[in-house]
C-alpha cells in the first residue's frame, strides 16, 4: 500500500506532462510559428493530425477551393526529427492531384502548391512516416491571381 501511494504523484506527474505535450499541436503559440511559414498566402484553416498506430486510414478533411486561386498546403510537426508527416491532395473524384511525398524520388516536401483550375471539393490527407507518435499539423493558405 506504501508502494502504491508513493507511485501515485508520479503517476499523476506522467499524465499530466502527456496533456500537456498533446497540447502543443492545439497550442497559439505552435500554429503562430507554422502559420509563419504561408508568407503570403492568407491563412484560411489548420487541420490537426496526431499519429494513431491502430488506425490504418489517414484522416481526410474536406474544402472547398475556387477557380483561380492558388492554395498552399504546409507540414508542420510538434517533433521534425521524429519523423516526416505527409499531405496528399485529391480531386472530388478522389483522384491524387500531388503530395508532399515524391514516391519515384523518394523525397519529402514541406509544403504543397496547388493552383486550382476548378471550384470544388477538394479531400486533403495527413498521413506520417516513421513516427510512432506525435502530432502535425496541416495549414492551409491561399492567394488569388
């Protein structure tokens, strides 16, 4: 019993640093510095993404782009050196449009430029490589011609 009650404060001490690492992808101060990156672009909404090891899809967010401006899509992760986080965007069909992954070149990209030829539903997917866990987010920017 004297075990378990001098475990109980680290215990406490454990959850409590997990909440508070968890929130820094929900944090002001971490969508300030990777909202910096859009330079121009206008900000228009950040779509948040943790890794989750037992979920094998990727999760999908919806948007609607219109005809004529160009969007920018940035990764930005709590942890870079953990791992790469991956942004792929598709048309209302479904159909890839371009990815901040290269598969032929095996290269990674931190951000994603798309000019947009058609209003519509466009899907944009996070998905991480080689990180166990951990958070990203994805900021999305856009700028008309």
């Amino acid at each position: 019993m004297k075990k378990t009650l001098r475990l109980l404060p680290v215990l406490i001490l454990i959850f409590a640093l997990t909440d508070v690492l968890r929130a820094q992808c929900d944090s002001d101060e971490f969508l300030d510095k990777c909202a910096s990156n859009l330079g121009t672009y206008n900000y228009l909404k950040t779509f948040v993404s943790r890794v989750n090891p037992r979920k094998k899809s990727s999760p999908e967010n919806i948007y609607v782009f219109s005809k004529g401006s160009t969007y920018k899509m940035i990764a930005c992760l709590d942890d870079p050196l953990a791992g790469k986080m991956i942004i792929s965007l598709y048309d209302r069909n479904h159909n890839l449009i371009g990815s901040t992954f290269d598969e032929s070149s095996g290269k990674y990209f931190s951000e994603l430029q798309y000019p947009c030829p058609a209003t519509g539903v466009y899907y944009i997917k996070t998905s991480f490589e080689g990180m166990k866990s951990g958070c990203g987010m994805c900021i999305l920017g856009f700028s008309k011609e």
